[in-house]
C-alpha cells in the first residue's frame, strides 16, 4: 500500500529557495507530495535543493530567475499554464533587507532593489498568478513578511520595513478581493530565524540561538493545504 501525502497532485511555486525560509518551505511541500517549482538567481543553492528534494522522493523543477528583471515573472506564469494549467500553492517569499541605516540616508539605489523585490515582485505575481491560482480547486498564496512592516516601525529599517507594510496592505486588499472565490491568501511572519539574512541583520546575535528555517516551514506548509481556511491573516510562525 502507498503512503498518501497532504499535497499529493498538487503544483507549488517557491520563490526565494535557494537557502533559508524559501529552501526549508520548498524541502517540506515536497515532501508533502507538491510539484515543487523553485526559484531563485543562485543556481548552486537550487540544485541542492533538487538534490535533496530527489533523495527524498520528491518532484522539483527548478526555475533560476531574477525578480527584478522585466517579465520573467510573467514568462514563468505562461510556463506553468502549458505545462499544468494551473497552480496550487503560490508562495512569495523572497527577500532582500536593503541596508539598515538611517532613513535619510537611503539611496535611490537601495529604495529601488528593496521595492522591486520585496512589493513589486509580489503584486507582479498576483497579476500573472491570480488566474492559475483560480484554475485549481484550492488556490493557496502565501507570502513572507515581517514583524518590521505595518504592525512595528522600527528605526533605521525604514526601506525594508516600509516594502513589508506595503506587502501587508497588498496581501490583505487582494484576500479581500478573494473571498467569493476558491483562492484564499495569507502572511505569515516568521520571527527571527538562522538565515543569510538575519546574520547580515544582527551580525553579532549567536545563530544557533535561533530557530532553523527547517522549524517554522510547516506553518507555510499549513497554509497550502486545500482545507486551509483563513484568508488575509498575518500568522506569526513563532507564536
Ligand atoms: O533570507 P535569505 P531569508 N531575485 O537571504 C532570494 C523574510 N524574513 O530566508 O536570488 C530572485 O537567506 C534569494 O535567492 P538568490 C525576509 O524578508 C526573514 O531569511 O539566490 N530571488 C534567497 O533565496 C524574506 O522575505 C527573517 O540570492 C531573490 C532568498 O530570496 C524571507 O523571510 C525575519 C532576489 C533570501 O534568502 C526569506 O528570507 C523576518 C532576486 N532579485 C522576515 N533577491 C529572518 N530570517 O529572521 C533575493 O521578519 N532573492
């Protein structure tokens, strides 16, 4: 007899799964029974999830992308349609911190990657991904955002704090849009975790004295199932 998974059948997009949250949330839907799609610009980090992903048991297509660049995530949208027709779990998650410094001092430069990535990217795919979402009988999206953003400002993260109130007020608006549909869309904030990121964050904080991304992936897992109900929460992963 064969073991039956959550998400068997299913087809789940993970942006940001290269390394940390997106890499640990990518490894789980797997192992769930997803179709995973991964994606990132760091081919090595993508193949090591596919390695692992395989060793496992697991399916994985693996999609090195930039999120800044003009219309691939467009393109990645038309790929899916032909090959699956739709898609089942949408999770948003990559990001990039910018520079903590004072806000007066942010360059246009840092303003524009961290908009790019962390708002503009994600209302990119709720564009190009509402319609697949909808073609699946239970169209989950999930997207990462912060305890810095539209619940805490927080001095000297004005640029990255700013783009995650901004994802917040994008998510919960669309949910809104969302409720007569079969689509439901959520947040999930995950607390501080040992990723690239948060060692760059606080570089003199212990890493070990943090959880692993391995450890706050089945919330997002959760968020996927097609019986998930709630619809334009922020969920914090560590309570
Ligand atoms: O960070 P990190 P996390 N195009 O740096 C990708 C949020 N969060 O896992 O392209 C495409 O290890 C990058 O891939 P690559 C945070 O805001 C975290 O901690 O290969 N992809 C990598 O896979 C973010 O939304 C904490 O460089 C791009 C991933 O994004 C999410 O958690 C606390 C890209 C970043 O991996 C995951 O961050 C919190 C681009 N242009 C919120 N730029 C925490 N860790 O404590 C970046 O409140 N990526």
């Amino acid at each position: 007899m064969t073991d039956t998974k959550p998400l068997d059948g299913r087809v789940a997009l993970v942006t940001g799964a290269s390394r940390g949250i997106g890499y640990a949330i990518a490894k789980l839907l797997a192992a769930q029974g997803a179709h995973v799609i991964a994606t990132a610009r760091t081919q090595g980090g993508l193949e090591e999830l596919d390695d692992e992903i395989q060793a496992a048991g697991g399916a994985c297509t693996l999609v090195p992308l930039d999120l800044q660049s003009p219309d691939g995530i467009e393109k990645l949208a038309d790929i899916i349609a032909d090959r699956w027709g739709k898609l089942d779990a949408l999770v948003v998650n990559a990001g990039v911190l910018g520079l903590i410094t004072p806000t007066a001092q942010l360059s246009s430069k840092v303003w524009n990657e961290v908009l790019a990535v962390n708002l503009i990217a994600p209302a990119r795919f709720i564009r190009a991904f509402e319609p697949l979402l909808k073609q699946s009988d239970a169209g989950r999206a999930v997207f990462t955002t912060s305890g810095v953003g539209s619940r805490r400002a927080k001095a000297f993260w004005g640029a990255y704090g700013a783009s995650k109130a901004g994802l917040d007020i994008l998510v919960q608006s669309w949910a809104n849009e969302l409720a007569d549909s079969s689509v439901r869309a959520n947040l999930v904030n995950p607390g501080t975790v040992r990723t690239r990121m948060r060692a760059t964050a606080a570089p003199g904080e212990d890493p070990l004295s943090l959880p692993h991304p391995d450890e706050i992936a089945p919330v997002f897992a959760s968020l996927c199932l097609p019986g998930e109900t709630r619809n334009g929460e922020i969920i914090d992963a560590q309570g």
